[in-house]
C-alpha cells in the first residue's frame, strides 16, 4: 500500500497532456503558427487526428469538458458544416503531405451527432485527408443514447477502438453527479460495441466522487472487469466549482477529504494490479493482450491530450472548436467558443487562436516530463538547472519515492502517486504559473 504525504501533494499540479501545459497558451501564437505547422509536416510523416464533437445529449454536473447540450439540431448541423470546411482548409495546407495513421472522435459525446452525420463526417476525413493503408479510429461514446444505429455506423466506418464514459456503478453516486446510467443502459453499449468490431474498449472511472466510499469504488471496479473492459482509465474527480460553474451542483460536503482519496487512488491500483491488469503511467490499466499493455511491457507509451496511449506520432492535428495541435514548433488550440470557431472557419481561415511556441529547450523539457509519466525514468543530465531540480526533489527522495543513478531520475513503485508532483519540478513554468491546477491524487 502507498504511504500518504499530505506536503507532497500539497500543491496542485497539471495532468501534463502536453507540455508546456494549455494553461501556459497565449494569444501570441495563432493562424500563422498552425500554418507552419502543417507546412512542415513531412511527405509521409505518420500523423493522428483528433475531431472534437462539443455536444453531449445531457450534461454531467462534474464534466470540464468543452461541451454543450445538443438540443438544437440545426446548431450541430451548422457545426458538422464548419467542421468540414475546416477539414478542407488543414488538408490544403498540408498539401498531400503525412499519413493519417490514427483518427480520434472525442468530446462532448461523438454520438451526440446522428448516425448518418457520423458516417459522413468519416467519410469527409478519408477522403480528404492522405491516409495510411488502414488507419486507426477510435470514439468516445456516451452509453446513454447509443443506439444500435450508432454502432452500425461506427461497423461501417471500420472503428475497433472505443472509450465509454462510466465514471461510476453505483446509483446514488451517479444521482449527485448529475449522470444517471443503470447498469443495463452500459451492458448494452458494451455488447453493441462488441458486435460493431471493437477489439479494445477502454471505461473511464472515477474515485473521489461526492458520496462514493471505498466498496463503491470496487464494486465499480469489478463490474468493468466483469463487463470485459480492455482498458481502464481511473481518474480522480478534481471539485474546481470557481472554474467549472457547473460543479456548483455537487454538493462539496459529500467529497472524500484528500486521505480518503489517496486511498482510494490505493484501492484502485492495489485490486487491478491484483487481479492481473498492467498499469500504465499513473491511471490507466490494461489487460495483458491489449495493444496499450503491449506498449508498456515494450516502453513505447505516450502520453498526449487523450491520456497515455500507444500513439507513437509526434504531430497531432486538432479538429473542431478548442482542439489541441501538437506540431515540431509550437502547440495551437482552435477556438474554444462553437459559435466563434464557425465564424472563422466560415470565413476561410484556420481555428487556431492560441498556443505556445515549443523550442528545442522546451521540447526537451517535454520529453523527459513525458518519459518520467510513461516510463517512470527520466535522464535530467541535459537540462541547465538540473542541480535546482535535484535540490527540490531531495524530499522525495528522503520519503524513498524516487531513486537517482547518475542524473537519472526514477520513480519507485511507491512514487507512482506522486509522479504528477515529481514531473513539476521539472517544468520550468510552475514557478510563475497564476493558473489552477489539481492535486495530484
Ligand atoms: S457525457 Fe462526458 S463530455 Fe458529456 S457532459 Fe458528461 S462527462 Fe462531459
């Protein structure tokens, strides 16, 4: 069992899905930037594609997702329209260039959005963009709505990857989370997907809900082993009411305290690991025939704006309002506004609005944030204040939960809680940062 230190988790501290982290864009980086980007994308360079899809049929009090209500059938149609001239404008700009590899459909709920639009939408990417011989595509599905409708256009669409949004079983939990599912609405999505060729389904969990104790949280946990999930993502649920307006219906006096939750983060990865799933990184677990187990044995995980992955492509291209790209110099988001976003796209231009630039120092920063989150090891020896580093790291390091060789930082077993908190000190942002983060379990 992990060994709790409240002053080490003390500061909040960013997911890391990018680094510099989104908090760090700004209004300096834009149009021109995503121009380069995409100009400089290699003739056959391996690129992913993520397409947000920023509706959902019902909103979640607890979600920070850039989403809304899809109650307005001419407004997503009005979105879809702008999505697609925006796909046109990137493959301009990439002029023939890269090969799609992977597509990612997240949100909001991808199937919000109905079938045939689906289908389109798809079909719109493939034929616009150049493709690998078989990409990869995967979805984000929201169990309630999901229809055999829906699965027999993602069949047709040749999706195999598919992330359910469960968060948890229980009924109580669900009700003071604004996010009713019974069982059976999850155990049909599962067999839909199943029947539609989904080889490997990933559940999104969560500890540290409103009324949630530590037998919710197994139950949860053993429903989803039960149900054949492949992957598991396990989140702690962070209550940022002053961020999040929408959280101000969660009642904060029903939240586990931070003991609580650092237990259940323990719970959570002590009956997985026991019951055979491979961790990866600090929340996601897969079973052992799983690509993304397979990614971890062989140290190829990555982490990006989805989470851990086995997406090796260094570019990332973002689709739709506040999507992320990720390109050699810089990282660019689309308009966060679905309004805002279809005006501009509207008017022949590119989403991008804000950003940072990622020089070589800062790319390197990255990548050893990146390996000590995926890898659990980070050689420092390259950075200029790796004395500094070491220096602030020293109580880690008393508490056993890191070792060096050299300049080589690794996390111990009992420092996976607390790998978000060791990567900070390595992020050269953290001291001037105003933004609001997490804690980190
Ligand atoms: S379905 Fe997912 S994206 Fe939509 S509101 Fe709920 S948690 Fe957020």
């Amino acid at each position: 069992m992990w060994t709790y230190y409240p002053k080490l988790l003390a500061r909040a501290v960013p997911r890391y899905t990018s680094y510099p982290t989104a908090a760090e864009f700004h209004d300096g980086i834009g149009e021109a930037d995503q121009r380069a980007g995409l100009e400089a994308v290699g003739p056959d360079e391996p690129i992913s594609i993520y397409v947000h899809i920023p509706y959902c049929r019902e909103i979640c009090w607890y979600c920070g997702c850039n989403t809304g209500a899809a109650n307005r059938a001419q407004r997503l149609a009005t979105y879809l329209q702008r999505l697609s001239e925006e796909i046109d404008l990137v493959a301009g700009y990439l002029d023939g260039r890269g090969r799609v590899v992977r597509i990612a459909f997240g949100g909001g709920s991808p199937n919000a959005i109905a079938p045939d639009q689906f289908r389109v939408l798809v079909q719109r990417l493939k034929s616009t963009f150049p493709m690998a011989i078989a990409p990869l595509l995967s979805v984000e599905i929201d169990p309630r709505g999901f229809d055999a409708e829906f699965a027999a256009a993602m069949a047709g669409a040749g999706i195999t990857r598919a992330s359910l949004g469960v968060q948890t079983f229980d009924p109580q939990v669900q009700a003071v989370i604004g996010r009713i599912q019974p069982f059976e609405t999850i155990e049909n999505a599962v067999k839909l997907l199943r029947e539609a060729g989904v080889t490997s389904l990933n559940f999104d969990l969560m500890y540290g809900l409103p009324l949630q104790g530590d037998a919710e949280l197994t139950e949860s946990l053993k429903l989803s082993q039960d149900l054949g999930a492949d992957r598991l993502a396990v989140f702690g649920y962070a209550h940022v009411p002053h961020l999040i307006p929408r959280q101000r219906r969660i009642d904060a006096a029903s939240l586990p305290g931070s003991p609580e939750r650092f237990r259940q983060a323990a719970l959570a990865h002590e009956w997985l690991t026991g019951q055979g799933w491979t961790p990866v990184g600090f929340d996601h677990f897969a079973r052992s025939q799983d690509p993304l187990a397979a990614a971890a044995r062989e140290r190829r995980v990555r982490r990006n704006f989805q989470g851990f992955t086995d997406d090796t492509c260094d570019t990332l291209i973002g689709l739709g309002a506040s999507a992320i790209s990720r390109y050699a110099g810089s990282l660019v988001q689309n308009e966060r506004n679905s309004g805002r976003y279809g005006m501009k796209i509207g008017t022949g231009r590119l989403a991008a609005i804000r950003g940072i630039a990622t020089p070589p120092a800062e790319r390197l920063r990255g990548r050893l944030i990146e390996e000590l989150l995926c890898q659990g090891s980070a050689d420092i020896e390259e950075l200029p204040d790796r004395l500094p580093v070491r220096y602030h790291l020293r109580e880690f390091e008393y508490a056993r939960l890191i070792r060096w060789s050299g300049w080589r930082l690794n996390l111990l077993p009992e420092g996976l809680p607390y790998a978000r908190s060791v990567a900070a000190e390595l992020d050269s942002w953290r001291a001037s940062s105003t933004a609001q983060f997490s804690n980190a379990v």
